[in-house]
C-alpha cells in the first residue's frame, strides 16, 4: 500500500491539519453509479430552490485554507484552494461537472462538507507521498495539460512523490500523471481539514459518504488519517 506522510515542517506550520486517505481497490469506474447521480441532482435542487449554498470565504472552513494558502506565498483569491473553486463554480453554473464517477463522488462529498477532496490513481503513482513543502526544483504537469511543465516556489506545499509534484498550492491543482479516469482500478481519494479540532467531525461525516458511494463499485475500502504531528 502507498504511504502517505506529513512532513514535520508542513505539521509544525499547520498543527490542526488532519488528512483523511480513503483507498479503493478493484474500483469499477465504467458501470453506472446511481447514488452519486442521484446525491447530485438532489444538492442542485437544493441549490436552485434555495435551501442549501455552498461554503463562502466567510465560512471558517473556507477561511483557514486562504489563511494557509497566504502563508506559504499563495494568493488564494487568484489561486483558489480547491473546495472554494469548485462552489464558486457549483454556486455560479448552478450544477458541478461531470467527469466520472468516482470524481463525481468526491467533488460532490467536497461541496456537501466544505472540505477539500482530491483523488490519485495508484497505479500511476511512485514511491511514497509526502504533504511538504517544494524546494523549487520539482517539477509539475498540471491536470489536462501534459505537454506543461511547471516549477512550484519553494516553500509551496505540494502533494509529491518520488517522481515529481502531484499537486500544487496543497489542493489547488492536479497532475495529469496521476489523474482518475474510469478505467482506474486503484485510487486514494484524500478530505482534508486545517481545523481538526473544529471540523474532526465533519471530516469523518465526509469519509462515511465518499465511502458508502464507493461500496457498490470496489472490491473493498480503507481508511487511515494523518494527523500533523511533527
């Protein structure tokens, strides 16, 4: 199994940082998943009837990410962390996209709990991954963009492995290497909190429903957490 660690540093930084890593094996992604199109269609509604908006900047689950994000040198209004990007979007466009299921599922447990969520398949992934900062000499293909490399500023914090950087601004942005497609078999969604104190419980809500819309489309699921512990 993948490892995933914290690094001291990013754990003495960030003390109420707590990572939550769901792994998958034996993921079916070409079948119908009908409870996350179901779960979807039913916060749209919620959206358009007014009952139900995504968490704002002024949310503190929201706020903690631009508060980090500023104090590794990133603009979070330019560059937004990813669960604010993604309900901007769902509050604008009044629907979140459609990519595949098992992407639908964690856009969709990120929007519902106000927690960043992101996804890796295993089987494109090398060595261990670590939660650090960037040293300024990796480098970083960004989601959609293969022929793209970028160099992240040192003391960014990045998802990396032991071939190069597998996500920018912490959750900003993904790598193309290591994207989920329908076909990926072995996938390790991560839900992540800066407030674990506050939001440990929302946390494991977000893990229980990734979960329970995972389980009729893999073989079996685990959980383990990352408390930042330097």
């Amino acid at each position: 199994m993948t490892a995933f660690r914290i690094s001291p540093a990013v754990a003495q930084a960030f003390p109420g940082a707590l990572v939550a890593v769901v792994t998958a094996d034996g993921l079916r992604g070409r079948e119908p998943w009908p409870a996350t199109t179901a779960a979807l269609e039913h916060l749209e509604r919620q959206l358009a009837e007014g009952v139900w908006r995504p968490a704002g900047e002024d949310d503190p689950r929201i706020e903690a990410w631009h508060t980090a994000y500023r104090a590794f040198g990133t603009n979070p209004r330019r560059v937004r962390p990813s669960v604010d990007a993604l309900g901007r979007r769902l509050a604008k466009k009044g629907a979140l996209p459609r990519i595949n299921p098992a992407v639908d599922s964690y856009n969709l447990v990120s929007v519902r709990h106000g927690l960043p969520a992101g996804a890796f398949d295993l089987d494109h992934v090398t060595g261990e991954i670590d939660i650090r900062h960037a040293d300024g000499t990796e480098t970083f293909t960004p989601l959609g963009e293969p022929g793209t490399v970028e160099t992240p500023r040192p003391g960014e914090v990045v998802y990396a492995d032991t071939t190069d950087v597998l996500t920018r601004h912490w959750n900003h942005r993904d790598a193309h290497r290591t994207r989920v497609t329908e076909d990926s078999h072995r996938v390790a969604f991560v839900l992540e909190t800066l407030r674990a104190a506050h939001d440990g419980h929302l946390l494991e809500a977000a893990v229980a429903d990734l979960r329970e819309l995972l389980a009729p489309h893999t073989e079996r699921t685990a959980v383990q957490y990352l408390p930042a512990t330097a």
